[in-house]
C-alpha cells in the first residue's frame, strides 16, 4: 500500500508532520481528518509509487508554449480550490482534465506525475519553463514555505490579469490604425500600379515635357510596378537584420536604447516597461520573497536591455550594502552607443533612400524605340532632379535624427517619482506598497498615452491620404491642362 507524507494543523494550531498508509490520496485526506488534524500539505512518500505511477500518460502533440490568459485562468481556478481546502495534486487533476489538448495541459500532466512520485508543486513546475516562468516558480515556492499558497495564488492571478489586461487594451488601441493604414497602402498601390501607368502611355505619345512632381510620380509608379515584391520582401529583411543584431549583446543594447527613445512610441514603451517590472517586483516582495532573487527575476522579465543593466547594477549595489533607489538613479541614464545612433540614423536615412530608389529606377528606364525605330527619351524617365532631391533628404535626415539622438541620450528612463518613492518605501518599511503605487500609475499613463495616439493617428491618417491622393491628382492633371491649352492653341 502506498505511503503518504503529510504536513497538517491540529485543533490548538500546531503543525503535525508525519506518514500514513493509504490506497490513494482521497483516503489518505480522509483518514487523516478523522484524526482531528487539517490538512495542508499531503503528498506520495518518494520511493514509495506503486508500478501505475511510473507509466506516463500519453501527452496529446503541441507546439509553442501556452497562451497568457490560459494561464491567467489556471492561475485563478487553482486559488480558489486551494481556498476551498481540496489537496493540492486532486485540485491540479481537476485543472487539467479541463484543459483542452495542448501545451498547458502537457505541462499538468507532467507536474502531477512529479508530485505523484513525492515533489513539491514549485519543484515540479520549474520542470515546465515554457510555461511556469521563473517568476510563476519563486512566488508558488514562496507561498509553500510560508504556508499561504492559496494567498500568492490569488496575487499571482491578480499580476496576470492586470499585465494582461494592459496588453489587451495596447493591441486593441492599434487595430483600427494598422487597418487604416493596410487599406490606404492598398488604395494607393493600386493607383500606382493600374491607373498611373496609363496617364503615362499617354503623355509619352504626345511627347510631353513633364514637370518634376510628375516625373516624381511616374518614377514611382514604375517602382511599385517594376519592383513590387519589395514592398513585402524590405520589411522581412528589415526585421530579419534587426533580429541578428539583437542576437549578440551589444546589437541588443543598441536596439533597446534606441526604441525607448524613439519619438512618439518610445515614451509608450518605457512607461510600458517601468508598469511591468515595478509591478513584478511589488508582487515578488509582498509574496516573501528574497530581495536579491526578486531583483534577477525582474530583470529577466523587464524584456529590454537597458532596464536588465539597470537591475543588476541594483543588485550588485545591494550586496555591497546599499539602497535600491540610489544605484537605480545613477544607472538610469543610457548614454552614447554606437549602434544605437545607427539605428537613429537609419531611421533618419530611410525617406531619402527610398526616394533615391525611385530615382534609379527612373533612370534605367530613360529611354524607348519610337515610331521610326529611333531611341527616344520617354517622358517619366531619368530626372537628375530627383537623385538631387533624394541625396539632400538623406543628408537632411541623418543630420536631423544624429542630432536628436545626442539630446536623448543623457535623458534619464526612470523618473524621479520611481526613485523618490522607492527610497520613501524603503524607509517605511512599505516598499511593496509604494512599488504597486508606482505600477499603478504608469499603468493608468500607458492607458492615457494609447488612447491619445490613435486619437491622434486618426487625423494624421486622413491628412497623410488628402496629401498623397492631391498630389497624384494634381501631378496628373499639370501635364493634362498644358496638352489641352496646346491643342486649344
């Protein structure tokens, strides 16, 4: 018969620890409540599984790892069956035979197999990274030893759900832009692709000298039509060179410096960042754990590299003695990195380079065989004016954004509303209060700042499309009045 270990209360509050024999765990559970004693903590004795505990269970196939509001709602039915008093390994039985086939299920197989053959719930769930977090881990193995699961269940539940609630509200603000701007790139390809070269058959018959916004736009159309794949292979090269850079960590550092500066989006995301890792740490010191273990596990969730240096200077710091708002303040500022005004630079660049694309592919396509079997000049071909205009707003960006990058780059990513009330936390005594403090009102600020941009996307949107729409009609129509005023002529 197998033998189960066992941690329980008595009626006088004193903790019991001792063994029992039983067929299973509800007979075990039951046995020992009729001794009088409340159960906390129950578990199969190693070395003790019958021959059925050693077959594993077929796992269904999955990929990836799970979802965060699958976990989120694990999280929470897991806290209140802990809350109502069921043993731990019958509470994750239930959880899983819920589950539907995949990753999160795998995983509860797996872990009640371990606290089958005698581990504890945070031991076993560290065996399933790809969906227990380092984070998920420490707070379960903090509330173990300190005898409150269900509590740090409940305040996990609650740290999920609010970090994803944020994500909701950041990716529900962006669909309608992206939309917007899927259907207006649509719209005007096709206006290049089908519509503008027709006009230009036409003024190529009448041999008509054309003015520098049409030759603009007839260079463009003849990109889109000529180079079309572009406009879905550039973005995937774009994100794939970034990808590589950021494997090696100084590509990382630059890349992550730069993005919370940038304009617009970068407040977005380093008010993002400081929500999430004040709101980590809040969580992993009101749930008992270490300082130091909490300060690596925020650094490991912060996501960004510049915040990741940040905390392990705090840590460093903090071996040595010290406080965590005053290294906090003093690492707080990025500085100069090469790669990081690459990055500006490029962004600054961009405009001008497709601008000088467009001039080049102009420029091959210069000339055509007329009637009598002559070369002739066509009349969207090969204008000098643009390669100009092209190279003065490539040197005209990188000069602007190098410049805007060397004033941002002392500007400090944590305010001194962290600092000053991480310091007053400390010396309260009520640092996890203050950090749930800070985590709430950046929380409110990225809300705040997601609903302002697409409020002011919108109008941008529409601004940008009556621009480019009038300059296509006006680039047509120049050449169009000059041939009727001819002909009238």
């Amino acid at each position: 018969m197998p033998m189960y270990q066992f941690e329980a209360m008595d009626r006088t509050g004193q903790e019991i620890r001792d063994v029992i024999d039983a067929p299973n765990e509800e007979e075990a559970q039951n046995t020992i409540r009729q001794m009088g004693y409340f159960v906390t903590k129950l578990s199969l004795k190693k070395g003790a599984q019958t021959k059925a505990v050693g077959k594993k269970r077929k796992r269904p196939f999955a990929m990836g790892g799970a979802k965060t509001k699958h976990i989120c709602t694990f999280t929470r039915q897991l806290s209140i069956l802990q809350d109502a008093g069921l043993p731990i390994l019958r509470s994750l039985r239930i959880l899983e035979n819920n589950q539907k086939p995949g990753r999160l299920k795998n995983s509860l197989m797996d872990v009640c197999d371990e606290i089958e053959t005698g581990s504890t719930l945070s031991e076993a769930m560290s065996k399933c990274p790809k969906v227990f977090s380092r984070l998920y881990v420490n707070m379960i193995k903090a509330g173990e030893a300190g005898g409150a699961l269900e509590t740090i269940l409940q305040r996990l539940a609650e740290f999920l759900e609010r970090s994803q609630s944020l994500k909701r509200k950041v990716k529900g603000a962006m669909i309608y832009p992206v939309a917007v701007v899927l259907v207006a790139t649509l719209i005007l390809a096709g206006i290049m692709f089908f519509i503008v070269p027709t006009f230009k058959k036409m003024f190529d018959e009448f041999d008509l000298k054309l003015p520098a916004a049409t030759q603009l736009l007839m260079a463009m159309s003849e990109y889109v039509v000529n180079y079309f794949w572009l406009m879905f292979l550039l973005p995937v090269c774009i994100w794939l060179v970034g990808k590589i850079i950021r494997k090696f960590k100084h590509g990382r550092m630059g890349y992550d410096q730069f993005i919370i500066k940038v304009p617009i989006f970068g407040g977005l995301v380093e008010k993002n960042i400081l929500a999430r890792t004040t709101r980590t740490l809040g969580t992993l010191v009101t749930s008992g754990v270490p300082i130091l273990e909490a300060i690596n596990i925020t650094r490991e969730t912060a996501g960004n590299a510049m915040f990741e240096r940040i905390f392990s200077k705090v840590n460093d710091a903090i071996r040595e003695g010290d406080v965590i708002a005053k290294p906090m303040k003093e690492n707080s500022t990025p500085g100069f990195h090469p790669l990081a005004l690459f990055y500006w630079a490029w962004m600054g660049a961009f405009p001008g380079i497709m601008i000088m694309s467009v001039a080049l592919t102009a420029g091959r396509g210069v000339n055509k065989k007329g009637p009598d079997g002559e070369m002739v000049k066509s009349a969207g071909g090969g204008n000098g004016s643009l390669v100009t205009i092209s190279l003065m707003a490539l040197a005209i960006g990188v000069v602007c954004s190098c410049l805007l990058y060397l004033l941002k780059m002392r500007s400090r990513v944590i305010d001194d509303l962290v600092v000053n009330m991480i310091d007053v936390g400390e010396e309260t005594g009520e640092l996890d209060t203050m950090l749930y403090k800070i985590a709430d009102n950046y929380d409110e600020e990225v809300s705040v700042m997601t609903e302002g941009l697409t409020k002011l996307i919108e109008p941008m949107l529409i601004v940008f499309l009556g621009l480019a729409v009038g300059f296509i009609v006006v680039s047509l129509f120049m050449p169009l009045i000059s041939l009727i005023t001819s002909l009238s002529g």
